[in-house]
C-alpha cells in the first residue's frame, strides 16, 4: 500500500484505553481514507507489562471498534523490544556523530551540583569530558542553542526554546534503550509520514524532531490530539473514571455506537449530524478540523447514541446483538426456557427504551422464568397500591372474559377496571404489573402481558392476590 503511513503505538498496560480507542480510530479513518496504511506497533520495552495475552487484548479491542488486522490498510503488530538493537545502533551513530555525549554522573551527583551551582536539571556538564561507554555511563543527546517548531496539525507551529530542554537520556547506565529514542526509530524504520497521537506526548515531540534531524530525516507530519476529560473536566484516570473500553463492550455498547461516538469526541462531523456512518465519517474526517480544547466523555451522551444504535437494528439483530448476555452463565433464567419468537415479538417494544444489550434479561426474565423475580420493594408498593386486592381481583374477571387476547383488549378490558376504582390506569398498574414482572418498572405492560400469555398471566395474578391479600 502506498500513501501516507499512520501508525499506533500504545504500551501494553493490561486493558484498552477510550482516549486510545479514539486515537487509534483517528488514524485508521486518515489511513483509509488517503488510501494508506495504519501501522499498529506494540510499544512493550517495559518487561513488566509485556505480557501476550495484553497483546492480544489491544488486538481483539481494535477489531470490536471495526479497526481488523487483515485488513490491506493494516500492517503490524510489530513489537518494539524486538528492535532494541536498532535502537542502540541509532544512539551509537548520533554519539559518532557528536550529537550525543556520554555521561558518568549519577542522580545524586547531580543533585549535588545542582545545590552547590544554585541550578535545576541537567546543566551538560559531561558535553566536553571526553567520556566513552562504560559500566553507569548514560548516552545523552546534546541539545543544540536556538527553538524547535513544531507544526502541529492540530495545534498550529508550537515554538519550544531549547534552552528550556536539557540534555537528555537516549541510552540508560544499563545499555538499554529510553521510550523517546525507542519511538522514534521504530517511526523511522516503520517509515511513518504522520504522527497522530495523545496531547500528553507534546513535550517530547521537540525531543524527538531533533533526534529525527540529527539522524538526517526529516521529521514526520505531527497531530497531537485533545485529552478526554470527564464531567468535572478532569483528564480521565483509570482509579476514578470508567476508561477500559473493554467495560463498555461488557455491558453491552454496540461496537459501532462506541467507535461513532468517539470520533466524535474533539471533532464534528459536517452539516452538525453526529449520528453517521463509518464510512461518511471516515471520509469526512480531518485533523484540522480537530479541536483544541479537551474533549467532554460524556457518559450520557455514548448512553444515547447506543440507544440510536440500539433502536436501528431490526429485532433479529437485536437478538444476534442480545445473546451473549440472554445466555451468559449469570442470566436470569435458564437458556432452554428461552423462547426466540417470544423475544423477537417483545423485540419492538423492548427496543425503543434499551440504553444497553446488557439490559436485555432482566427486562424480559419474567417472560422466561416459572415465577417472577419479586423484589421486596415491589411487593411493597403492590400492596400500597390504593385498592391493590380489589383492583387484582376485578382484573383476573375482566381478563378471563375476553375473547380475543391482545395488547389492545387487555388494555380496554384493564381501563375498565381502573375506572370501576376512580383511579387513573397509570396508577392502577403497579400490582398487576408487579404481580406479573416483579418490579415496578418494564417494558409496555399489555404487550408484556400478551406475550406472556393468558394462563400464565391469570395465575400470577392470582399468586401475588394471594401473597398481598
Ligand atoms: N506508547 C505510547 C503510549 O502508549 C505512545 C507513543 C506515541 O504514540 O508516540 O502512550
């Protein structure tokens, strides 16, 4: 594949982040949309959180947001401690090339400095000492005088002065290769053109665009893209905020619900309509469209576009979307008591109020269980119901009555009783609604009702008359 080459470099770290999910989805909208390429590179130089199954994690993660690996537009994963040489090669040609020193000094040595000169940092002292390798000698990268601009295409030109960057580490005491040279020469030898990746990385693109110069490239385009904050507009954080996108694909937000709504998140799509298609979306996208300012996660807002999503689907899709909850070993009835044709008629009316698929058992269990699930607070406010045995009583007669038994007569034949009590049938609801559900709130009552069945209604009605009575 030819044409721009966009990559993304998360650090394995056991669960996938939104803000990562957001990124990856900008950079795979660019790559396909320029006809280039999305290069997926596992930054795992830090052995303590190389593990294969996290791996896998981002890969699986990637492909739920529609982002395949076997798609032509995507290359990879390749994995970064495996080019741990070619990052020690690169260090060893920037210091013959005198643009990196050697240095001996220790953390404590530098402080010692620091105290007695009155300075902060790393002053370069070891720039003209002369040293080579040796054992606790750290390779660091001599920042020329003058300003690093980087264009940003997002952000515009950033000027940084270099007097403000200190000389830093490329190689540690040990031999071992820093993230910031890590990246950079695996975007080198990867061949990158953009670099579109979170805003916290800004303070080491002056950094790296010197190394890039001083290796004798030139740059890569740069696009630092908005944090995401949540409601107290705080950067979100993994202790206080809901951020593994995992969590989300658990309880039961549609894939393409999520990826929408996080290209939405610091950019609109044209004409102000959020609600679109990958494909319009993809091809709509543009960094310098890209806001500034932090990005809002807002949890109500991905509740409703899932509730979009959720409402669009045909109830056959529904069902597909639905089952690994309906059968998860946790559901609330047992999977051979689930009726597929039950669902799909109640599908309509269950659809239009879901925010989540995870939601779906518990508002059908009844449907599907031999008694419902009466919670202690629903049985308490059937039998406060004004005229709760009376009301179930009268219910039972006008529906043994009817002839035909439809959401339609069920719900006539059901006025008539709440009329006979003066109560408004929104009122006169709970105990026959508790009596059947459970619960004090669910999907349209009489539909509920007709699915159910008239034997089976008539006997829970006449269970919970005898339970409250
Ligand atoms: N591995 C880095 C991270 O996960 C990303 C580095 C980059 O995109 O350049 O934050």
């Amino acid at each position: 594949m030819s044409g721009p080459r966009y990559r993304f470099a998360p650090s394995p770290t056991g669960f996938f982040h939104v803000g990562g999910a957001r990124t990856a989805l900008w950079n795979w909208a660019l790559a396909n949309s320029q006809g280039g390429t999305f290069v997926l590179r596992i930054e795992d130089t830090d052995e303590a959180r190389n593990r294969p199954e996290w791996t896998q994690g981002i890969i699986d993660a990637l492909a739920w947001i529609g982002i395949h690996s076997d798609d032509p537009h995507f290359e990879g994963p390749y994995f970064q401690s495996h080019y741990a040489e070619q990052h020690v090669a690169a260090a060893q040609r920037l210091f013959e090339a005198g643009h990196a020193y050697y240095c001996d000094m220790t953390a404590a040595d530098i402080e010692a400095r620091n105290k007695a000169e009155g300075t902060q940092g790393y002053q370069g002292w070891s720039r003209d000492r002369g040293l080579g390798p040796g054992p606790g000698h750290v390779l660091r990268f001599k920042v020329p005088a003058g300003s690093t601009v980087v264009h940003d295409l997002v952000r515009g030109d950033v000027v940084f002065d270099n007097a403000l960057i200190e000389d830093f580490v490329l190689l540690r005491g040990n031999g071992s290769p820093m993230f910031l040279l890590a990246n950079v020469v695996d975007d080198m030898a990867m061949e990158i053109s953009h670099v579109v990746r979170a805003e916290e990385h800004l303070p080491n693109t002056p950094k790296q665009q010197l190394i890039w110069q001083a290796l004798g490239h030139e740059p890569p385009v740069w696009a630092h893209v908005p944090v995401l904050v949540n409601e107290a507009r705080k950067k979100l954080s993994k202790r206080r905020d809901k951020v593994a996108l995992e969590m989300y694909r658990d309880e039961g937000y549609l894939a393409d619900a999520m990826s929408n709504y996080l290209m939405t998140l610091g950019w609109a799509p044209k004409g102000g309509v959020e609600i679109q298609p990958w494909q319009q979306m993809q091809a709509d996208f543009r960094l310098e469209d890209v806001n500034h300012s932090s990005a809002f996660f807002d949890l109500k807002k991905l509740a409703a576009f899932n509730g979009e999503y959720i409402r669009a689907l045909s109830p056959e899709e529904f069902l597909e979307a639905c089952r690994p909850w309906l059968f998860a070993p946790d559901a609330p009835f047992p999977a051979d008591r689930f009726d597929e044709q039950t669902f799909l008629a109640m599908a309509p009316v269950i659809q239009p109020r879901a925010t989540t698929l995870a939601e779906a058992p518990g508002v059908v269990d009844f449907l599907f269980l031999e008694s419902p699930l009466f919670t202690d607070d629903a049985l308490a406010k059937a039998s406060a119901a004004p005229s709760a045995i009376d009301v179930l009583r009268d219910t039972v007669a006008a529906f043994e009555a009817l002839g035909e038994w439809s959401a339609e007569t069920l719900k006539t034949a059901f006025e008539g009783v709440a009329a006979a009590h003066e109560l408004k049938p929104g009122k006169a609801q709970t105990p026959v609604r508790v009596a059947v559900t459970g619960r004090t709130v669910g999907p349209p009552l009489f539909e509920s009702l007709q699915f159910l069945g008239r034997d089976e209604t008539l006997r829970r009605l006449r269970v919970l008359e005898g339970l409250i009575g």
